[in-house]
C-alpha cells in the first residue's frame, strides 16, 4: 500500500472493542495504479517455470509456519475467533493449502495433446482482483493467491475491511520470501469504493470473490459486462439431514459443534439440523446441551470456546433474526444473549425450533451462532427439504448405513456433502463451491486452480518437446 492515502481507518477488536491497527483507506484512485502493478508483476511472474512458482508456494507456507503464532494472534484479535482455533484454521489450514497447490502443480496438464495431436497448453490467465470477507481471512485469501500464483498470475487483493491486517502481514510475508514486486498487491479500504473502482477497471482477466450473495451478484454482472471471468463463492443455508437409523447423539452434537465453528459466521456452517420428527424433542434436546456448554468469552483464553462476533452490526444482525424468529412463532430454546458482557461483541450460541418451512430463519443465511432444528418425514421429505434452498454450498448426511448415505448425498443439490461427519481431509483438495446461488466455480485442488488458467490450442504445433 502507497503510504500517501487520504485517510486511515481502525481496526478494532471485537472482544475488546480496542483499536489494534490502523490501515489506509486507498482512494478509488488507488485501483487503476494498483493493476498496473500487477500487470508489471504479471509480465515477470508469468515467465517463471512451474517448478520455481511450487517452490515460492513452499517458501510462503514455511514462512507462515514460521510465524505461525503472530498470525493466529493477529488473526485472532481481528475477528474474534479463539486463537487455538485461528491456528488451525487460520494457519495450518492455508500452510496445507500452499503445499497441496505446489504437488497440483507439478503434476497438472500444463501442455498435453488432444486427439487430433494438436497442443494444449495451459498458462495463467492474468492480473486476478480478489475480493475477500472477513471470516476466515487468512484461508480465503490463500485458497485464491494460492491457484493464481502457482498459475502464473499476479493478484489485487482487497481484503475485507474489517480485517485488513493479516492481508498486510501475508503480503510482507511474500516480499520477505522474494516473491517479485507486483505479483502480489494489497489495496486496503472499502468495497463500495476502491473494491468497486478495481471491478470497474480495465486490465484484469480473472475476479475472484468470496463474500455475500448481493455483492456477488454485482460483482459477477460487472465482470461480465467486461467479458472478465467471475469465480463467486456466496452464502449458504446448509442442511444436516439426519436419517431414522442415524445415531442421533452423535450427528446433533457434531451438527452442533461444526454449526458453531467460529461463531457460526462460515458460509458452508450446518445451520438447518433436518431429524426425523419422532426424534425432534429428543434432537432439540441434545442440541441444548451442547450449545449450553460452550464457554463463551476472551478468545485469548485457551479455555474459551467461542469467541465474539466479528463487528456490533454482526451482532445484531443475529439478534434481529432471533427477535424476528420469536414474534414469527419460533422457540429459541437457548442462546441469543447479549446482556453479560459489557465490552466486546459477545452473544451466546442458540438453538431455535418450531419453525415453519417458509419462517425468515428457515431460510435465509444469519452468519453467526444459530441452529434452526426442523423435523423431516421420512427420507424423500428429507432430500425436499434439503433441496428447498436458493443456496446450495454444503450438506451433511447421517446414517448408520453407508450405502443409504450415500445414494442420500448423490440427491442433495450443494456444491460439498459430508457423510456422517467427516472433516476437511489433511490435504484440502476436495473442491468447495457452490451450486445454486451460492456461486460459480470451484476452490481448492485441481479445478481451483483451472479458475486462473487460460486453454490455448496450437494446431499444426510441430511436436517441439516431444521428439
Ligand atoms: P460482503 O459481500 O459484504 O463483502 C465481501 C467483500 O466484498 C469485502 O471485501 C467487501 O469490502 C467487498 N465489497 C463490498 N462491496 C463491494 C463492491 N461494490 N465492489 C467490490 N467489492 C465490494 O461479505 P462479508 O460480509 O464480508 O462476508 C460475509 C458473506 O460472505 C456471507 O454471506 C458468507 O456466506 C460469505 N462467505 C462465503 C464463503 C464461500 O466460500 N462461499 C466463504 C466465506 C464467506
């Protein structure tokens, strides 16, 4: 970021309400002079060999891993998540990223021959603009610089405005390894305007967003009118559908925990518990204790499981659903509560029932500490209520037959299903993404990288390299 920009901004720590940076916030200005940095950077970036790239990829994930503490910290006081939990999701998490795009690399079909013997290559598209939220800051950066820079592509990124500060740490973690000037930029501010000044600018190939469903869809209009690619990771109102012969304990207290991860505010988040209706008070019960037995506090404290939500307007955004929800007819069993804490963001986790299928809480994406549990008729009612969604990014399915599981999760329309509670692998290459509205493209693994990457067929090529 050029120092000279107009004016600063605050970053504040949502558990302590304390200013712990400052950042400037770049002019709309700033857009045009920041693209053609990257396009400078793309001209030296892109004429590297792959293997150089890989390697610059393994000396960033090292260098995170270096400073693995600082980054869960920083990270932490951002957005509020218990440090433990920005370690591992915040670090390990992108490190293994990293790495895992390195080996793509080395093994993807960068030049290859079609059936009529005439080459393919695949190089990087361009300068990418990627625009990021504020959740999981540090993985939604990486899970696009990561694919862009191993592609050959130099980036604009423009991080969230509530956390700005880990985006600056990452950038001068990439000076520090010898990435080259303007192969990766940072542009700080808001979206509305120096975001929107990028996406109104010429010379970029690639937008990739992660964000809300109303800016992605702005976004995704703009790119087209520049015949620009859009990659657009949205919003989701995911389902866990809980079958009759699931063991019932284990998928809520699972469904519960992976709700709650972060305080709720993750897109792909199990935020509609669907079980069959005999088993609802029991289920409604079990999710209770759970969310009752989170320790809500100091995300500094390693006894802390929850930590705030990221901003006041987090906060009461989810408030306003649940105050919504009771006079709609719901019952918040338990959480929504604010009144204990006198500083920070702080609400405790809910669990909310007797819902209509058509209630607001039913169906639209809150973003933060709240399960809705809703009971199903069997299993054709349970794929129809799965599927009744705009969103489509994730689904979980519980039986305690895996056959049944997984004709199950072959019906359900969203981008990522879960069968009985399976986690992200130790190599995050599974690919992430929406169906419906909840986006276009993928993330991560071999298709996460084919979003920064041009085709170009040469026919009559004269076989160089093969002889
Ligand atoms: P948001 O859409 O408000 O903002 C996302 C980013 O877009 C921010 O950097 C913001 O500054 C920028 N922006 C806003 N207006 C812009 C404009 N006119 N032009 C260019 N950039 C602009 O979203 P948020 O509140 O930061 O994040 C929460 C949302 O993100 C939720 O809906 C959540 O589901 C979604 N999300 C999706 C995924 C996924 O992978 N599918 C992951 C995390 C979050």
């Amino acid at each position: 970021m050029r120092p000279e920009a107009a004016a600063e901004f605050e970053v504040v720590n949502p558990a302590t309400e304390e200013v712990i940076g400052v950042v400037p916030v770049a002019p709309a200005a700033f857009a045009s002079e920041a693209i053609a940095a990257a396009q400078a950077g793309f001209g030296v970036w892109a004429a590297t060999d792959v293997e150089a790239r890989a390697r610059m990829l393994e000396r960033l994930a090292q260098a995170m891993e270096d400073h693995r503490s600082q980054l869960s910290e920083l990270t932490s006081a951002e957005i509020g998540t218990p440090v433990k939990d920005a370690a591992t999701g915040q670090v390990d998490l992108p490190v293994r990223v990293l790495r895992s795009y390195a080996d793509i690399a080395r093994k993807y079909p960068w030049d290859t021959r079609d059936a009529a013997g005439s080459a393919v290559v695949r190089e990087g598209a361009g300068v990418v603009v990627a625009i990021t939220p504020w959740n999981f800051p540090v993985h939604q950066i990486i899970a696009k610089l990561a694919p862009a820079l191993v592609a050959g592509c130099s980036v604009v990124l423009k991080p969230a405005e509530l956390t700005p500060l880990n985006a600056l740490f990452l950038a001068a973690l990439c000076e520090s390894i010898g990435l080259p000037p303007g192969v990766f930029n940072v542009v700080t501010g808001k979206g509305s305007v120096v975001g929107e000044a990028l996406l109104q600018s010429d010379g970029y190939e690639v937008v990739s967003f992660t964000g809300s469903l109303q800016v992605g869809r702005h976004v995704g209009e703009v790119a087209g009118s520049k015949v620009a690619r859009a990659a657009l990771e949205l919003g989701g109102k995911s389902p866990a559908v809980v079958l009759d012969d699931a063991d019932l304990t284990t998928a809520v207290q699972t469904t519960v925990r992976n709700c709650f991860v972060n305080a709720g505010q993750k897109c792909n988040a199990p935020t509609r518990l669907l079980v069959p209706r005999a088993r609802l008070d029991e289920a409604v019960e079990i999710a209770g204790e759970v969310a009752g037995s989170y320790v809500v506090g100091d995300p500094s404290d390693p006894a802390t499981t929850m930590g705030p939500v990221a901003s006041a307007a987090q906060r009461d955004v989810v408030t306003g659903f649940l105050d919504r929800a009771r006079s709609d007819g719901a019952r918040v069993v338990t959480g929504g509560e604010t009144q204990q804490w006198e500083r920070g963001y702080f609400l405790t986790p809910a669990i909310v029932t007797d819902v209509s299928r058509s209630a607001e809480i039913a169906r639209e994406e809150v973003f933060g500490p709240v399960l809705v549990v809703m009971a199903h008729d069997g299993e054709e009612d349970a794929v129809a209520l799965a599927n009744d969604s705009d969103y489509g990014l994730s689904a979980e399915v519980w039986s305690g037959d895996p056959g049944r599981a997984a004709r199950l999760a072959r019906r359900i329309k969203a981008g990522q299903v879960r069968v009985n509670g399976v986690r992200t692998p130790e190599l995050p290459v599974s690919p992430f993404g929406g169906y419906k509205r909840s986006g276009i493209g993928r993330e991560l693994g071999e298709l996460g990288l084919d979003e920064f990457v041009e085709i170009k067929a040469i026919l009559g090529d004269p076989f160089v390299g093969e002889e």
